[in-house]
C-alpha cells in the first residue's frame, strides 16, 4: 500500500515564475523549487488518481491556487476547469450591471482573442510542478457559444498539455454532431459528461457521429441515474472514456456521500482499471458535503487516499 505523506512544501515568489515566463499572470505567487523527489506522484497501480479542479470550488479559483492544493494533496494529474485557467489568463470579470447576454459576448470576444501563450504558461507551470493537465473543461461547449469558443477550448487545451476537454452533455444530436465536427478538425477527443440522465446507451449517438466525440464517465452520476453499476458500461466502452468522476451517491437519484458510504462501486471499478491496465485517469470529484472542521484539500486527501489504499493493495 502507498503511504506517501500528503502535507505539502511552501510556494515561492514572482522571480521562479519570471524565469518560466509567467511574469504576465496574476498573482504569481505559487510557483516552486523542485528537487525530483519533491514533486508529487499520485499513479497507484498503474492508475493515475486525478483531481477536477471543481474538488476545491470553495476554495480561491485560480491556476495558481488549483495547482497549490493539487500538491498538497499530493495529485500529479488534474482536469482544470476552466474557469481557474481563464482567472489565471486575464480573462474579463462581470462589472456590476452588466448583462448576462452582454458578459457573455465579452467573453466570447475575449476567448477568440487571447494569446494561448498564456496557457502555454499555465501548462509549463504545471509540468514544472510535476503536475499533468489531462483535461481541460471551460464552459464554451453550449448552443448559444460560437465555433469560435469551441475552437478556442481545443486550442487552450492544446497550449495547456492536455490530450482532451470535457463537457455536459449536450441536450441535441445536433450539437453533438457541430461538437464532433469540430473536434475532428482539432484532432482531439471531447468527453461527454452525465448526470442522473446517464444510461448504458446515453452516448451512442454521439460516439457515432465521431470517433472523437467520447465519454467523460461519473460512476457517482451513473450509479444514481441508473441503479446499476457502471462496470458493464467501462468494459463496453473503456476505449472511448477520456477519464472517469470518481465519486459515491446512493441508488435512486440518492445523494452524494462520502466514499464507502453510498452504493457506487467504487473499489471494483478502480480494480478492474488496474486489472486491464485501462490508461484513462480516474478523477476525485468531491460533491458530498464538507463535514464542519475540514475542508477542500483536507477532503481530497481523504479520497485520494481511500483509491491509493485500493489500488495498492
């Protein structure tokens, strides 16, 4: 069994993030010295425990502070979300008044506009850490987004290291379908992530509207929707999943609850992935509520720990 210690190394100043190029950023005050032992390793099994930068969403959103948590808690793979990446990138905030149609075409314009180089930065700071970035996630994935958004997120993907984005899943086959198309012009993959609407058939669709169109797997999510497991489903589709949600709900659109408590299956999934030598993360998710004294980091520690303990074995 891995027993790594989780308590994490303080960050240093602006000067390590102007010799990688991040003089630009905000907030630069999260950056680190390394030696090669220092930096973090959360493959256990041949499985790498991720972490979606929404695990820590009550905590300050920025890629700076996403990658500090990740490595307090000792995780060498993460999904960002888009919004931390976006912070970290300048992209406009809502000023006071401002409509919703017209925020969100400030953000458009922004998104056609940034240079990726800041998320080549975003990426370098990353790798230096120690930490991949996997997956990117930014809200730009919608009907009413532009092409131009949708562009931008597999190009931010891209610049940031990642080998994938995901997504909600889309309510319309057409969507799917303009999502598909213009992920095979990138040459990149697109999961697909369900709620309780998940079925074992849910993705079909859309997987064969493109070989790029895949699932982003929530077995917490599943488990609800379905009352069933979700191991059927993975052995079906393994080559399709871009990462998998780890999380624990109850059968019966029951709720969110800390791991081991609910009805997910979450010690055969992580087995039968070390079993197969599936090569998709599998990601915390933390959604069940914070108990009082503890919080983000705290808590995806104790997750983190809970699939190393499973996959050590």
């Amino acid at each position: 069994m891995e027993t790594k210690h989780l308590s994490r190394r303080g960050f240093i100043g602006s000067s390590a993030l102007a010799a990688a190029g991040m003089l630009f950023l905000p907030k630069s005050n999260f950056a680190r010295s390394f030696s090669g032992a220092d930096k973090p390793n959360s493959i256990v099994g041949g499985v790498l425990i991720g972490v979606t930068t929404y695990s820590y969403s009550h905590m300050v959103i920025d890629a700076e502070h996403m990658l500090q948590y990740c490595l307090q808690d000792n995780i060498s793979g993460v999904e960002l979300r888009g919004d931390a990446a976006e912070a970290t990138a300048g992209a406009p905030k809502k000023a006071q008044g401002q409509s919703g149609p017209d925020y969100a075409k400030a953000m458009a314009d922004w998104r056609a506009s940034v240079s990726m180089d800041k998320f080549k930065a975003i990426g370098k700071m990353y790798k230096d850490a120690g930490v991949q970035i996997y997956a990117y996630k930014p809200v730009v994935f919608g009907p009413n987004n532009t092409d131009a958004e949708i562009d931008y997120a597999f190009n931010a993907a891209k610049a940031l290291g990642a080998n994938h984005c995901n997504c909600e899943m889309p309510t319309s086959d057409a969507q799917t379908q303009r999502i598909g198309d213009i992920a095979t012009k990138h040459t990149m993959r697109i999961g697909y992530h369900a709620h309780t609407q998940a079925t074992p058939t849910l993705w079909d669709t859309a997987m064969s509207q493109s070989k790029y169109n895949c699932v982003n797997l929530d077995i917490g999510h599943y488990v609800a929707g379905t009352s069933t497991s979700p191991i059927p489903f993975i052995e079906k589709n393994h080559e399709r999943i871009t990462s998998m949600h780890l999380k624990d709900r109850k059968f019966h659109d029951g709720p969110n609850t800390e791991w081991g408590q609910g009805d997910t299956p979450i010690k055969e999934v992580l087995e039968l992935m070390k079993k197969n030598h599936y090569k998709f993360p599998a990601t915390i998710e933390l959604e069940y509520k914070i108990p009082a004294g503890s919080d983000d980091v705290k808590e995806v520690a104790k997750c983190r720990e809970f699939a190393a303990a499973i996959l050590g074995a």
